[in-house]
C-alpha cells in the first residue's frame, strides 16, 4: 500500500474590488477603469500555480482551495476552472476537497453562481457584513439588505449545507437590540455557517482614519462584548455551534476545512499577489513562509518572466512554530491535543509537550477560573466558551 499523502491546502488571491471598503486592511485594488485583464492575471496565476505546487507532487494531496481576496466572485468561472483543473493535475485533489469562493451579494455576482459551481466551486462564502442599508452605504458596500438575504437563498439552492454568510457587529452607534435583529434575521437565511466578525479598526485605513479625526465614534468594549455574547447564545439557540471564535457551524460537515487547516497547522501554499505560503520545502525539509509581490503589476510581470512572484522566503525557525501551533489551536473549541503539538510540522529540534512548553502555573490558574479545560496532564487543552472570549489575554499570560 502507498504511504498517506500529506495534506495542503491552496489559497488563491484575486486582487480586485469593484470598491474599496473603509474598514478593509485586505491586500486589494480597485478594478481599473479600463476593466480586468483576465486573461493575463490567469496566466500570471497558473505559472505561479506550476512553479509552487509541482515540488509537492509526490507525497501530497489536495484537501481545500480557497479563492479569496479582494473579490474573488469577479473573476471568470472559466478562469477558477483552469486554476482548479491545473492544482488537480499537479497535485492529487482529495476526494472530499473543499473548493471555496468568496463573493459580494450583488445581483451581478449573484447571476454568477451557477458557473462557478460548473467550474468546480463546492463551498460559497457570502460577504453580507450588515443588512442596514444606511450602513452599507456609510462603509462602502454596493450591495442592499435586500439582495444579501436573495444572494443567500440562491447560494443555498446551489450549495446546500455548504455556505458561508460572514457578517460584522460593532458599527458606529449599533445597539445590541439591532444587531440581534439583524442577526435573527440572517440565521433565517443560513444554511449551515456563520462567521461573525467583530468591527476591527486597521490602520491605515480610512475607518481608522475617521476613529482618530474623531468623525467616527468606536462602540465601547462592554457593548462589543454583549454583541459576541448574543451572537453565541442565537447561534447555539439556532442549532449552530461555535466551533472557533468567529464561526459557527450547522455541522461538522459545514465547518471550514479550509481554514481549520490554518489553525491546525496544516501546510498550505499561496498564489496572487500578496499571498502568503507555509510550507516544508521538499528539497531541504525546511519549514518556509513566503510572501508575494504585493502590487499587481510586478506581480504579473514576475510571474511570467520567472514563474512566481515571491517577494520574501524565510525559515520558520522551533520557537515560531511552537507558539504558531498554541495561538491557533487554542482559537478552537476543541484546542489543541498534546499529540499534534508535539509533532508539529515546523518543528526539526527535539519535541516538547505542552507540559514542558507552557507556563504551567499560569494554565492551572486559567483551569481553575474556568476560562481552560484540560483532559490529563496538560494531554489535551482547550479555550471554554468565556475562555474563548478572552483567549487573547489568556495567551499572553501562558506562552513563555
């Protein structure tokens, strides 16, 4: 029998926004006013797409693809195709792959649904944000209330237990009542995830512009906090479970195989400008993260003039990779096992056990309050819900 092949998983970056949202701090442009070249940013990606994979040919599989952005939904079905047909021919896809793309509820994008899944998309992620139109327009968005709730009902008919409704709390002057309406409104219209994003203030952008100029006013933390407490106390009323601090899940099936490679330490590769990879090189079995090129057009001419656009490679050194491994599994409900932090991919030194890694007195006093739960000596550990919450302090406090 042949060994296992490892899992990976590929992130595809489309870089463009037909707008720019105040709030976004996502490496983007705004679609120029000639229109895309769609053509030369798919070729630009399917060499980049060559050169990355081809080296993981021989002992990988495939088990996500995740096309991301920018908007991903204003690419060509025709083009996401050649990019899924050309990963599968490079490396084996697994048999239950998830192919995710992310879009925009207008009705153009909406129109487009149906190609994408043709073209090989399984998972859509819908990116409603808010329902409130005044509040849509105020950030930036071109969609309605109105046809966020239709881009949902159609994606649900197209993809059933498998789509992804994103929306943020904490705009200016929202109240927790609103934001439970809004809320109540939109787990009418879900079909089997949630993810619900806390309003965070970027710099940079022009949301933290306005915060400073004092154009904008933040809501308070107690009132954020409220928000977060209404949302898992609907979900979990609606039959979605909180599975990571942002996510919520009909299912397991329905969880984000994608990004639960991210946060379980999976490999995974990145193509598109700005895109970020980490990986076991399989030449010199080093743990390496790259980052590409960040503006479009060196990106393209990299692309085809060398077959990648990175702009940075380095070594991802023990002590990273250990506290990669806690950070992220501790986003989790389900945390992180003793067993899968010490065989942690990144890792070439001798392996330690939570036990030996972390500040132990500081995890048992967490374990006392109930903000941790443990299973043994430190064999298993994980946030509780009120952890969760907090799972930010709490890491600072038990990371050495």
């Amino acid at each position: 029998m042949a060994p296992a092949r490892t899992p990976l998983s590929l992130y595809v970056h489309w870089p463009y926004c037909s707008f720019l949202c105040r709030f976004c701090a996502f490496s983007k442009a705004r679609v120029p006013a000639g229109g895309v070249d769609h053509a030369l940013i798919t070729r630009a990606l399917l060499a980049e797409l060559r050169t990355s994979l081809a080296p993981h040919s021989r002992d990988k599989e495939l088990r996500s693809i995740y096309f991301g952005g920018g908007t991903p939904s204003l690419a060509q079905p025709a083009h996401v195709a050649q990019i899924i047909e050309q990963a599968s021919r490079l490396v084996p896809l697994a048999a239950s792959a998830e192919i995710t793309l992310e879009s925009n509820p207008t009705s153009a994008e909406t129109d487009k649904m149906a190609a994408f899944k043709a073209a090989g998309i399984t998972r859509y992620s819908i990116g409603i944000q808010t329902l409130d139109d005044g509040v849509l327009q105020r950030v930036g968005r071109l969609h309605s209330g109105a046809e966020a709730l239709a881009a949902a009902n159609r994606a649900a008919s197209l993809f059933p237990g498998h789509v992804s409704l994103d929306m943020m709390f904490g705009f200016e002057s929202q109240t927790v009542d609103q934001w439970q309406r809004e809320l109540e409104t939109v787990l009418a219209h879900a079909n089997g995830h949630l993810s619900l994003y806390q309003l965070t203030v970027e710099p940079g952008t022009p949301l933290f512009r306005d915060i400073r100029a004092q154009r904008v006013k933040r809501n308070p933390d107690d009132t954020l906090a409220l928000m977060y407490e209404t949302a898992v106390a609907l979900c979990r009323s609606r039959g979605l479970a909180h599975y990571e601090v942002s996510n919520y899940a009909a299912s397991p099936e329905s969880q984000s195989v994608h990004n639960i490679g991210y946060w379980q330490g999976r490999q995974w590769i990145g193509i598109g400008p700005s895109a970020h990879s980490r990986f076991i090189d399989p030449a010199s079995g080093t743990c390496l993260r790259t980052v590409r090129i960040p503006d479009i057009q060196r990106w393209v001419r990299s692309c085809l003039e060398h077959g990648h656009g990175t702009a940075k490679s380095e070594t991802v050194d023990d002590a990273e990779a250990r506290q990669e491994a806690v950070v992220f599994g501790l986003r989790m409900l389900d945390g992180l096992s003793n067993a899968r932090f010490m065989r942690t991919g990144c890792v070439s030194s001798g392996a330690l056990s939570l036990a030996e890694y972390l500040r132990v007195n500081q995890v048992q006093r967490y374990l006392r309050d109930g903000y941790l739960r443990s299973s043994g000596r430190l064999d298993h550990l994980a946030p509780t819900e009120r952890g969760l919450q907090v799972i930010d302090s709490i890491l600072l406090d038990i990371l050495p």
